[in-house]
C-alpha cells in the first residue's frame, strides 16, 4: 500500500501560510484524519478522531486533521478543535486524490520520506487500531486503545471522491 502524494502539493493550513508537503514532513510524519464535513459518516467519526489524535499530541508525529471543505466550512464543521489541532483545508481533493483514498472518514500515516505504510477507510476500529499501532511504533509512543465506550460501530465511508 505505498501510495505516495507529490511532495510538491500545497497543503492550506487554516493558521499559517501554505506550503508544499515536503516542508511540512521536514521534522515530523504526519498522522492525518481525513474528513468531508458534508457527511454523517465524518462527523460520526470526529469525537473518536479527536481522541485519537490527542493521544499522540507529544509524539514526534504531526497530528491533524484534512477536510475537504473551504476554511469556512471546515471551522463549522470543527467547531472548537479547528484551534486545538492543525487543520489543512482540501477542497478541491488534490490531496485526497494522492493520498489513493477511496473513502471517507479516513486515517493515514505519511512518513517524512512522503511514503503512506498504512491507512485506513471508512470506520473500521481494527483497521484503525493498525494505523495506530504502527504510528506508535514508529515514534515509540503509547498507543490509543481503540474502539472505546462510545466509538461508533463500524460502517463504510462516503466517497472520498465526488
């Protein structure tokens, strides 16, 4: 599963001036939830994606989350974790479409080297326990546990793409 995004593609940030990919994998990996604000199935996900990625907010992984929504929508859609995590704006899929993703909700891992080992598509809490695992791993941090109380059963993503 070696999916590679152009190093060169511009990634929004809704604080902060955009840059290409390859600057923002100069320190860490990214461990990015990818999100379309315009479907159940996202916003579902989102108090388990928030957990998720809180639990390796101090290891050398940049957490974040990919909507693909304008800077607008993606606030609204957010609420108050638009402030608490970086959030790049993806309306147009660019990034989406690099990252070879079919649906979403989404959880991938993009190394520094811009390589994706691993993801996960739709909710499933086995999948995105592996994506877990192996970011923990990589970064020799404590690993979330997943599912909790309260993490949705699982179900299939909307189209990443539309």
């Amino acid at each position: 599963m070696n999916n590679s995004p152009n190093l060169d593609t511009q990634l929004r940030p809704l604080k902060g001036e955009t840059r290409p990919l390859e600057e923002w994998l100069t320190t860490f990996h990214l461990a990015s939830v990818v999100l379309d604000p315009f479907t159940n199935e996202s916003a579902w996900i989102l108090p388990t994606a928030v957990r998720i990625l809180r639990q390796f907010g101090g290891a050398s992984v940049r957490t974040n989350f990919v909507v693909t929504g304008s800077p607008t929508e993606t606030r609204e859609f957010l609420g108050p974790h638009a402030d608490e995590f970086l959030v790049f704006c993806d309306p147009a899929r660019t990034f989406v479409r690099q990252l070879g993703l079919t649906e979403l909700p989404a959880f991938v891992y993009v190394q520094i080297d811009g390589t994706v080992p691993v993801k996960a598509e739709g909710w499933n809490a086995k999948a995105w326990s592996r994506v877990a695992n192996h970011i923990a791993a990589v970064v020799s941090w404590r690993k979330p546990s997943i599912p909790v109380p309260g993490d949705p059963g699982s179900f299939k993503g909307s189209p990443a793409l539309v």
